[in-house]
C-alpha cells in the first residue's frame, strides 16, 4: 500500500515544516493551519495552500511555474497565518 503523505502531517506542531523527496513541502503555521507546497499534477508548476479563511491581501492558494515564487508563498502563508 501506498505511504499517505497527509497521514503524519496533524502531529505538526506550530512552526515545523517537513520536506518530502519531491521537494514538497508540508507545515503548520503560527496560528495552527495547515501549509502545503505540491506539485501540480495535470499541468507543470505548483500550488500552495493554506487551510484557513481567506484575509484581506493574503490568499489561501497560489498556483505558479515558479518554484521560487511557490517557496516564498509557503513560507509567507507560514508567517501570515
């Protein structure tokens, strides 16, 4: 059977972030949420999500073809909620 990424993700404490083989990367914020990078599987690039209510200025999804931009997302998302 296939290892389930999310299976260990809510033993996360606040702040930690961990990284998979793939360059993915899961996290909890500051406040508590759940903060995913992932590659996109129908279309190159990647997407960052946050599981949160949407603020003011800050989404909670970015899908991009930069891993640079994906990467500051991440840790903005981190930060922010």
């Amino acid at each position: 059977m296939a290892e389930n990424p999310n299976d260990d993700l809510s033993a996360l404490q606040p702040g930690q972030v961990e990284s998979k083989d793939n360059g993915e990367r899961f996290g909890r914020s500051a406040g508590g949420c759940l903060v995913q990078l992932r590659r996109r599987v129908s279309e190159p690039g990647f997407v960052v999500t946050v599981d949160a209510e949407p603020r003011p200025g800050v989404p909670t999804e970015l899908i991009t073809h930069e891993w640079a931009a994906a990467n500051a997302a991440f840790d903005r998302y981190m930060h922010e909620y």
